[in-house]
C-alpha cells in the first residue's frame, strides 16, 4: 500500500466538486447506497416502521379525508422526517468505513468494514445513538404509541430536538469520521495523545464558519433532492398503476425510501467534505507524500498502517509518522 497512490485524489476542492465527487464515487461503487447503507439503516428503518407505521394504516382504515386524519399524516410525516435525520449517521457506520478503504483500496471489502463496525458497536451507538438523540426520540415516539394528535408532542417537541440536534452536529460534523477512522479515544491518561475532544477542537474550530455555511448549502440541496426523488417516485407509481392519491404505498414505502436514500447520500458527501478540510487545515496531502517516501526509505509506519482501519485517514501527531 502506497499513501501517495490513492484511489480519490486528495487535494482541495469546492464544495460543487465534493458534490460531483459523490456522484462519482456512487457511479464507482453502487453498492455504497445499493447493499452498504442498506444494511446499516434497515435495522432503524424496522424500527421507524414499529414506532409510526401504525399512525397511517389507522387512519387509512377510518378514511383519510377528515381534517384529524390530515393532521394524524401530517404527525406521521414529521416524526419519521426527524428520525431517519436523526438515524443517518449511524445508519451510515459501516459506509463510512467503506469509503475510508477506498481512498487507498481498489477493491474494499464489505465484509471488512462490517467487521470493524461491529468491533467498535458500542462506542458509535453510545456517541451517534444516544448523543446525537437517535434513540431518545425514538423513546419518546415509543411513548406515544396509539396516542391521539398533541400539538406540543407531535410539533413542539419534534422541532425541539431538530434544533437541538442541529447545534450538535455543528459542533462536531465530523465526529463520525473522528470515532470511526481516525479512532481518537475519548479520554486518555496520557496528555500527549489525541483524544476525541482535543481532534474535535483541532479540526472543527478553524473551519467552523467555512464547514457551516457548506452544511447549510449542503443541506437545502438534499431537501431539494429529496423533494425530486420523492415526486418521482410517485409519478413513476402513477404512471405504473393510475393510481395518483397519497396512500399507504406512498406513505409507508416511498416517503421513507425517499428519505433513507437523501441519507445516503448525505454520508458520502460529509466523507469528501471531512477529506478537504483536512487537506485545507492540515496539508494533508503533502503529510501522505512525506510519509509514503518515509515508508519506502526506512520502513518506517509499517505497523500503523496495517493495524489501522482506514490507513488512509492517520491523525497528525496522534499515532506517530514523519
């Protein structure tokens, strides 16, 4: 393996780049969306489907025509549009992984980087399960299993915890990358080693007002997105079957995979996003060309190397190099 020889190449591009980049790397590897990210999100997505599923089947058997049918709809459309937010970057766990082996790998294993996934369960669904309130709104939507409409549980509450969990992610965007590639622990007894916090600080605050505005953008984009492949999906139904109303098909099938799909998306570009800021903080691109002639010249780094998941994702200054 050579650090110099990457199958992505590393150097600073523009957020429209990142974009085509994606679309690249989905063109390159199919299964990123296709058998990747469907095998991490299909245990959130059974249990979306246990905690809301119930809300449009009900309805649809009263009738759906009915100003508290809407409003029902309406709640059903909201929850599951804050969980799969929510859910995405665990979901995305073992792509992220994936697309760390492809930076360097011409063939990545999925069996590999599933693997590594299931070693490190416990950290990721502690940090992206809990921390970033994946499971706590799924608690409180398995607490209102077969409740009736509440304005303050079914809009106050979902618009709470979007925002809150909107300051979170801005505080660390990458922290999925940090947890899963890069492996900085969360405490150490040794000051000299790069914890999750001091990477996080190293990382996200010189670039903080750059990676927001990107996230911004980024984000009206994939609703934009989302919104397109959602109508497709149910022009393409129409013209298939004649049917045109909004049932249970749309609702329980393509409205999710609609979201799910944005998801994915969403994990490859903040993969590429997390790539160019290092290389625009860090110089990461030279650090890789210094380092691989390090490796061919003395053998030096052999082992970091092939005891790291994603070698191609090392942090400067926490494991050692030139």
């Amino acid at each position: 393996m050579q650090l110099d020889q990457t199958h992505v190449a590393i150097r600073v591009r523009t957020l429209s780049e990142i974009g085509d980049l994606a679309l690249v790397l989905l063109h390159r590897y199919p299964t990123l969306l296709l058998k990747g990210f469907v095998m991490g999100a299909a245990p959130w997505a059974i249990a979306n489907a246990l905690l809301l599923y119930w809300i449009p089947i009900t309805e649809y058997q009263y009738g759906m025509d009915d100003p508290e049918a809407r409003w029902q709809i309406v709640r059903y459309l909201i929850w599951m549009a804050l969980l799969v937010f929510l859910q995405t970057p665990a979901a995305g766990v073992v792509t992220t992984i994936y697309l760390g082996q492809a930076v360097f790998e011409s063939k990545p294993s999925w069996k590999s980087a599933a693997s590594s996934a299931r070693q490190m369960f416990g950290r990721w669904i502690r940090l992206l399960g809990f921390r970033r309130l994946a499971i706590p709104a799924m608690i409180i939507a398995g607490i209102r299993l077969f409740q009736p409409w509440n304005t303050t549980y079914d809009v106050t509450v979902p618009l709470a915890i979007l925002f809150v969990a909107i300051v979170i992610r801005a505080n660390r965007p990458f922290l999925p990358e940090m947890i899963l590639l890069e492996r900085c622990p969360e405490r150490s007894k040794n000051s000299n080693e790069m914890t999750l916090r001091k990477r996080a600080k190293a990382l996200h605050r010189p670039s903080g007002s750059d990676v927001g505005s990107r996230w911004v953008i980024t984000a009206a984009t994939l609703c934009i997105l989302f919104a397109g492949l959602f109508y497709s999906l149910v022009w393409f139904r129409g013209i298939a079957t004649g049917y045109w109303n909004f049932g249970l098909v749309t609702l329980l099938g393509l409205y999710p995979v609609a979201l799910w799909t944005v998801g994915g998306l969403s994990v490859v570009v903040r993969m590429i996003a997390y790539l160019d800021t290092r290389i625009r903080l860090e110089g990461w691109d030279v650090e890789l060309a210094v380092r691989a002639e390090a490796i061919r010249q003395f053998g030096e780094e052999v082992e970091i190397v092939s005891g790291s998941v994603a070698p191609a994702l090392p942090v400067s200054g926490n494991r050692g190099g030139v």
